[in-house]
C-alpha cells in the first residue's frame, strides 16, 4: 500500500473512534446531568458547556494523532459515522439500570 492510502485508512479508524468515543462522553455527561443535577440550571449548563470542551479537546488529540492537526472533509464525515455508530448501537445501554 502506498503511504497515502495507510494514512486515510489511519485516519479513518482514528476518527472513527474518536466519534465512538465522543457519543460514550456525551452518554456519560448526560447521565450525570440526569442523576445529580436534575433541577439545578447553572449547574446543569455549566456541565454541559464542559462536556463541549472535553469533545473538542478529545477531537482536537485524535485529529493531531492521525493528521497533524489537520482537519479534513474525511475525518469529519467519519467522526459523524462513529456518533451514528454509537447512537445505532450502544444508545440507551447506560439508561438500561434505570
């Protein structure tokens, strides 16, 4: 294989992942949103302001581990691929104990 098809395929699984990943983190905040803030707004707000941070921090690595911190086309539509993966697949599971 020539080197430019190993790094798309390279960035194909990171950023796959990252969405995977991504989805996991958004399930987790909201959990927390669910459980323990239920009627505070500012606190509410304020986690998910910070769940946005961790997102774009956890994209910002996974976009410097695959590309050098160039964004593309590509690993914006496979990042999105593995959030419907992730909502296809694994949704509700942390909802299942309730």
């Amino acid at each position: 294989m020539t080197d430019l098809i190993q790094s798309q395929l390279k960035t194909i699984f990171v950023m796959g992942y990252c969405g995977l990943t991504a989805g996991l983190i958004i399930d987790v905040f909201r959990l927390f949103v669910r459980r323990f803030l239920k009627d505070k707004k500012i606190g509410s707000f304020m986690v998910k302001i910070l769940c946005c941070i961790v997102i774009a921090f956890l994209i910002g690595e996974f976009s410097f581990y695959c590309q050098n911190g160039k964004l593309s086309f590509s690993g914006a539509v496979v990042f999105f691929a593995g959030l419907w993966l992730w909502r296809k697949f694994f949704y509700g599971i942390m909802n299942a104990s309730d």
